[in-house]
C-alpha cells in the first residue's frame, strides 16, 4: 500500500511539474509578445494584420519595400522556395522588428502527391490514415516554404447542390469532428519540426447551409442546431490545436459571418478560450457592403476588427482604415493590440523566429514514392461500392477481353478533383492507365465523349463495338472538376451531357456491366444504378485514382469504403440527412402509394396525410453510412452491459461481426442512438461510435463501444443538457440497418 501511494504521490509531482513548465512556458510566450508589441507604431501593427496575395504589388521591389517596412503580416500564392526563403530572410533581418511572415497557401488535399477530394476521403471512415494523408501534404508544402495552409474545411452541409460539398466531410457532426481534429494534427504535426504547416479551421460558420445550396448565399440557423451540428467540428479542431481559424463569406441570420460577435468572440474567444488567428476569408470584410450590412469599406473595417478578425485577406479596409479608426475613437487601441497578439502567437508557437529560413526541395519530398503508395491506399479505401449484382466484381485477371469506356477514363487532370492549384495531371496514373498496364491489349478503350458535359453521340458507334466485342464493360461517368468546389454549386445533380444515354446503350450489349462513378459530390443516379450491374463511387481520387481503382475492380483488395453523406433520389429531395426529425406523422413504407400509381378519381384522404412526396417517397436513394464489400458480414449477439446508464457510469454495447463470405475484407462496424424525448425535439438517430474492422472468412469480431452520459448532451436553446430518460441504441453496417437495444439514463 504504502508503495501504491509512493507512486501516486511522484506521479502528482510530475504533473505538477508538468503544469508549472507548461504555465511558465506560456507565461514566457506572452511577455514575449508584449515586449514586441511594445516597441510597435500602430503602422508597425496595423501592417501585421494585412495579408497580401502573389501580384499585389506592381513589381517585387514594391513587394520587398512593403516587407522591410512591416506593411505586411501575411503573404497568399507567393510560389517558389527561393523567393519565400528571400522573402522571409528580408523579415527577420532587415525589417524594422524582425517578424517573420506566414506564407498560406490552400492546399485542401494534397500539394503535388494529390489525394482524394476531402468527401472522399470522409468516406474511408479512417482518421488515422487521413491523418497521414494530410500530414504528407504538408511535409511537401512545407518544403517549398509554405507554412499555412487554409484546411481544413469542416462545415457541415445536407446539400450536394452546394459545390463546396467536395472539400467537407459529409453531412455528420460527429464524423465531421473525428476528421477535423486528424486532419489538424496531420497538418500541423510537431510544431517544432520544419514540416509544421499551420492549420485553419473554415469556415466560420455555418457556410454549408447556403440556401438552395447556391455558394456565397444566407443562411438560416437556428443557435440549437448551431450548437449541435455547425459548431461541433470547428471545436474538435479548436481542441486538436488549430492555429487559425477562418471567417466565412455567409451571413448568418443576417449578420455576415466576419462581422459576427456572437460567432467570432462570445463563442470562439470567451466560450472555447481560442488564442490564435482568425483570418477573413478572400474579401469577406469588404463584402459586407453588398450584404447591405456595413456602409463603405471602412465602416467594414471598424465591424470586422471589432467582431474579432485578426487579419484581413487579399483587401485592404484594414490598411487603409484602422489607423483613422483608433484616432475617431471607433476601434480602440487596445483592440488593435489583441489582434495583432493572436497574430504573433502563431508566428511564435510554429517556431518562425527562430527555425531556418532556407528551404531545400528533396527528391523524397515531392511525389515520393513513399506518399505515392498512401495516395494510392487513400484513394482505394475511399471508393464505395453500392451495387454487386451475381458477384460481378471483382473481374478475374485473366478476362480476355474488357471494354473501358467513358469519358472520366483517362482524365488525368479532372481526377484530382477541386482545389489542386499544385497538382499536375501529368503525375496522374489514370484507370486507362492502370487498367492498360494490367490486361496490355487486352483492354479496348474508347472514350465514347470527350467530356462529361459532351452532348454529342458521334463517338457512341465506337465505344457499342468496342463493348460488343469484349466479355465486359467499365463505364467511367460522372461530372469533371471544375463541376464541383468553389462557386460551382448545381441545381440539376444528374449526369450532365448524355452520359446516360450512351450508358443506355452499352446496357443493351448485354455484357457485365460495371459503373464507375467519378464525382465531386453526391450525384442522383438512380436509373444508372438500375441500369449497371456493379457500381463503384470512386469521387475524384487524386493522383493515384487509377491504381486505386485497379486494385478493386481485380480483387486484390475488397472495397471498405461507405458514404458520409446520404444519396438522394434527386434534386426535389434536397435537403434529405440521416438525423432528420420524426415530424408529427412520421410515414412508413405502407403509407406509400407512387404517384404513378394512384388511381385518377382517388381522394386525397385515401394517400394517408404523412410526411412524403409522392414521387420520391419516404426513403433516400442510399443511406448515410452505406456501403458493400466483396464478402457478407453479419451481426449477431446484441449485448449490453446493463439496461440502465447512471449519471456518472458507463454503458457498453456489443455485437458480435463474422465475416460469412468468401473474401478478406474490411467492414465499418456503426453505433447510433435515439433519445425518444428532449427538451427539444431530436433526431431519429444519431452516429456516435464507429469502429473499422479487417476479418479474414469466417473470422468473428466481438465489437464493443463505450457510451457515457456525456455522448448525450446536447443544446436546448438555452443551456447544454443532459437529460435523463429512454434512449434506442443500435450497432449496423449504416444508417438503416442493425441490431436495435434500449437503455434508460438515470
């Protein structure tokens, strides 16, 4: 006993320890920043909180004046790593304080080894490898003098419309969260290592709920579902260290989003305690005049400043305002000198006063084959499959004869998806590739289109003839790049050109026929699914698509990835999310009648008054969470620990998963839970627990998760809550199925 408490008590001590070191640490951050600040003109600060991008100024020897006379705090697309170790050097040792710069850069998803688009990557459900995946993107960044970058993207949206869906993570906070805090450890890593990169956490908040999905557009949100949904993933990543955060171009129930208090300092600052750098998006400060919401730039300047944004993107209503600002009385000095603090903390936690400036590009830095093959295992553990009819995939190597058609086959460029200002299709191994290099002549390839949006059928003969005559067909389909991320929202989802039509038309050749789906966000594909009889979502896969794809369609691994957004059945059906409400008249299959089916004279009374359309009915076209394997899992053996969950315990729930096919594969074991009555209504489910599981045939998992009372909290409009009562649990492969318990909080 005695040496219990020997150890109990060293222990005490070092962490004691621990805390003063960390106490005086920060304590030695902060005297530092106020002895800078302290020899610092308003010029001097005012120049910190402006950033700059590539072209700003006429020539570089305004460029190199504005630095040596601190007129810059941040540059945006400065390219090359000799002219940013120029640049920096000139920072630290001719300009008047010695302060070093940001240089931000938006690499989303890869700088030249490209991985799949963000959404993509969310539908691998592995944090751990996306960790990976983002922190390899940054040891490439970081080698070309980059050190910001404006990732991650972590709002939450319910609409493919939105072209910006590419770069999120779905449609789940819960998942959303899990992502955010990898994708800010992969990007940041260790801070006193040359690779740091500093993370941005955008875009705050709310952007994802653009109405009708148009980019740039208002949004209304109620702070309930503010608290629950919006604002859980910019937490996550608050709490995993980010540096920096971004204000969003929306205005958020009428108060633009870089203008917003309530956003920007009573919830990030006194709320979550957040100490770095709130960034504007590119102009958001000075289009709070056409939101009608702030009078002339420099009325825009004084809301921003005042809200909490620290420095400002690519304008200048902060240079050109502030100053006259302070002296009117309208912004004080003081607020002045705390957005330039939260501006030289980061500057100070990423090392940059003191870490070398010189930056080296090594040949096992850029496209090193070692990122190549994480590229390659990203991509293939984020494709989807949805459909396998009669165990058409995977395509035995030794086929005689495959027919690859479609105008997303050998697209090296579109593959990369959105955001990929460094990646170059040229590092891109393309299916047509991959595939060539497999089967040789066995392969006939015929785009059929030129591009996805191609309304001509001219090259229709020559993909049927070249499909005739092979044992089975890959039809790459799907939208190109510049279809999805920023600005390019879409009010039609389906295939655009007349992709299906010649879809149609290999269908009537009667050879397997597999889709392949190459998207940037969730497309309505009903008719193609019915139409294929194997379909794989592979998203925009990055530069290692090609081989990922492979990989699949010839059995050498089985698909594991499953969706992180639901599938509508079409646009009509936007917005359509696994945790939707119940509503007062929840419909069921039975009350279902289509409207092609209702007989003409039928009243209105007989179709049963619940929630529905009549065209689309009451389902999705695919479940959020969903997603085949090669093999068949079961689940068996619900448990839990106890039917009762007090307010200080811990619940565990179990089900057993057995691999009952043919094939090694990996299965995304989910748990959900229901809380049958709040203080406010809530959702019919709610993901709160995954776990990836790899079993060989026959091979049994017991799957076990934790749920504490905490994993139940939520916010009621007025405080956050924890409140007793009945609750459904289930473990399942998705959304719509699993094993289905109940428990009791107490």
């Amino acid at each position: 006993m005695k040496k219990y408490l020997s150890v109990l008590l060293l222990i005490g001590l070092l962490i004691s320890s621990c805390d003063k070191g960390s106490q005086e640490s920060v304590s030695t951050l902060e005297k530092d920043i106020q002895e800078l600040m302290a020899n610092m003109s308003i010029e001097d600060k005012i120049g910190q909180m402006q950033q700059v991008f590539d072209g700003f100024y006429p020539n570089d020897d305004d460029l190199i004046k504005a630095v040596r006379e601190g007129k810059v705090g941040s540059f945006l697309n400065v390219m090359g790593a000799d002219r940013i170790s120029e640049l920096q050097r000139i920072a630290l040792e001719e300009s008047k304080h010695g302060i070093p710069l940001l240089f931000g850069r938006d690499v989303i998803h890869g700088y030249r080894t490209i991985f799949p688009i963000p959404l993509a990557m969310a539908s691998s459900w592995e944090p751990e490898l996306i960790e990976k995946s983002m922190r390899i993107s940054s040891v490439e960044a970081s080698s070309m003098g980059i050190n910001w970058t404006f990732a991650p993207m972590i709002d939450v949206t319910w609409d493919p419309r939105w072209g910006r869906i590419a770069e999120s993570c779905g449609e789940d906070p819960y998942l959303a969260s899990v992502y955010a805090s990898a994708m800010v450890k992969g990007i940041q890593g260790d801070l006193n290592d040359q690779t740091a990169v500093a993370a941005c956490a955008k875009h705050f908040v709310g952007y994802g709920m653009s109405e009708a999905g148009r980019d740039y557009n208002t949004t209304y949100i109620t702070e309930p579902l503010l608290r629950n949904v919006h604002l859980r993933p910019f937490e996550a990543a608050k709490d995993a260290g980010a540096l920096t955060f971004m204000s969003a171009f929306n205005d958020l129930n009428g108060v633009p989003t870089s203008g917003n208090e309530f956003t920007l300092k009573t919830i990030l600052r006194d709320e979550w305690g957040f100490d770095g750098t709130v960034v504007s998006d590119w102009a958001s400060i000075e289009e709070m005049i056409s939101h009608g919401y702030a009078a002339n730039r420099k009325h825009a300047a004084e809301i921003a400043v005042n809200a909490g944004v620290d420095m400002e993107m690519a304008t200048t209503t902060y240079a050109e305002n502030l100053k006259v600002l302070v002296e009117e009385g309208k912004v004080s000095e003081e607020v002045i000198n705390e957005r330039v603090a939260n501006i030289l903390r980061v500057k100070m936690k990423l090392g940059l006063f003191t870490k070398p400036v010189s930056q080296h590009v090594s040949v096992d830095t850029i496209l090193a084959p070692s990122h190549l093959k994480v590229a390659r295992e990203m991509a293939r553990k984020s494709i989807v499959l949805l459909k396998n009819e009669s165990n058409t995939l995977p395509l035995p190597k030794d086929i005689r004869s495959l027919a690859v058609v479609g105008p997303l086959a050998n697209a090296p460029h579109n593959q990369m998806g959105t955001w990929v200002f460094d990646g170059n299709g040229d590092d891109s191994v393309t299916p047509k590739v991959a595939i060539e290099n497999l089967l040789g002549k066995r392969m006939n390839f015929v785009a059929g289109m030129e591009y996805s949006r191609d309304k001509s059928t001219a090259g229709f003969k020559e993909a049927i003839n070249a499909a005739r005559k092979s044992d089975a067909i890959l039809f790459f389909a799907g939208e190109e790049s510049c279809l999805s991320g920023e600005a390019n929202s879409r009010g039609i989802i389906d295939f655009p050109g007349v992709q299906k039509e010649l879809l149609i038309e290999l269908k009537k050749t009667g050879k397997p026929l597999v889709l392949v789906v190459m998207a940037g966000r969730p497309l309505g594909i009903g008719d193609e699914i019915n139409m294929a009889d194997a379909v794989l979502y592979a998203w925009h896969g990055g530069t290692m698509a090609g081989p990922a794809l492979a990989d699949l369609v010839f059995g050498d691994y089985s698909p594991s990835g499953k969706l992180p957004v639901t599938f509508v059945k079409g646009a009509g059906q936007i917005p359509f999310y696994y945790y939707r409400k119940n509503g007062g008249r929840p419909s069921s299959p039975e009350d279902f009648t289509h409207i092609d089916d209702i007989p003409r004279n039928s009243k209105q009374l007989s179709l049963g008054f619940k929630t529905m359309h009549l065209d689309y009915g009451i389902a999705p076209l695919l479940p959020f969470g969903y997603g085949l394997t090669y093999t068949e899992f079961q689940y068996s053996n619900f448990s839990m620990s106890d039917a009762k969950l007090k307010a200080n315990g811990t619940l565990t729930v179990s089900a057993d998963v057995r691999n009952s096919g043919n094939y090694e594969a990996e299965e995304i074991v989910q748990l959900y839970v229901r809380d049958r009555v709040g203080s406010i209504t809530r959702p019919i489910k709610e993901l709160k627990g995954f776990e990836k599981v790899h079993l060989k045939p026959g091979n049994l998992r017991k799957v076990t998760f934790l749920i504490e009372p905490e994993d139940l909290a939520f916010f009621n409009g007025n405080d956050y809550v924890i409140e007793p009562g009945d609750f459904d649990v289930w473990i399942g492969p998705n959304s719509d199925e699993g094993l289905q318990g109940e428990f009791s909080l107490e």
